[in-house]
C-alpha cells in the first residue's frame, strides 16, 4: 500500500463518493436549489454564483487535502506508538 501511494496508483481523492450515505440525497438536493436559484438569476448573478460554486469547490479541495494528512500523520502516531510498546 506504501508503494502505491508513492507511485500515484493509490488516489485516496478518487474514491467514489456516490456509495457515502447521504450523498446522492444531498447532490439532489444541490442540483435542485442550483437550477431553481438559475431560473430566477440575472445573467450577471449566475456568473457570480459560478464564481462562488468554484470557491466552494476550492475550499474543499483544499479541506480535503488537509484532513487526508492529519488522519495520515495520526495513523503513523498510532502505529510508531503501538511499535514502542513491544
């Protein structure tokens, strides 16, 4: 599994999130409040609420990353710790 994720081949961000509970409800959810907030938005207000989907979507990339390497850094505390004790 190390070697894997040194190679690339191991994408923890690739997963499919589609089988996480909850998900499809809530992008349906999102792809409903989307297209209503479109069919009532100026033009000029669309592009902002693209500016401001793009900034979320940011803001998770960048959310994600971050918890990936604190439960990363807490899983090599874990194991070191466990090794210690024998």
């Amino acid at each position: 599994m190390i070697r894997r994720l040194y190679e690339g081949s191991l994408d923890p961000s690739a997963q499919d999130l589609r089988r996480e509970p909850g998900y499809r409800d809530a992008m349906a959810n999102l792809l409903q409040a989307e297209e209503t907030l479109r069919k009532n938005l100026s033009i000029e207000h669309c592009s902002t609420l693209e500016k401001l989907s793009a900034s979320y979507i940011e803001i998770q990339k960048i959310s994600a990353r971050s918890a990936f390497a604190d439960g990363f850094s807490i899983g090599v505390q874990l194991t070191a710790e466990a090794l210690r004790r024998f």
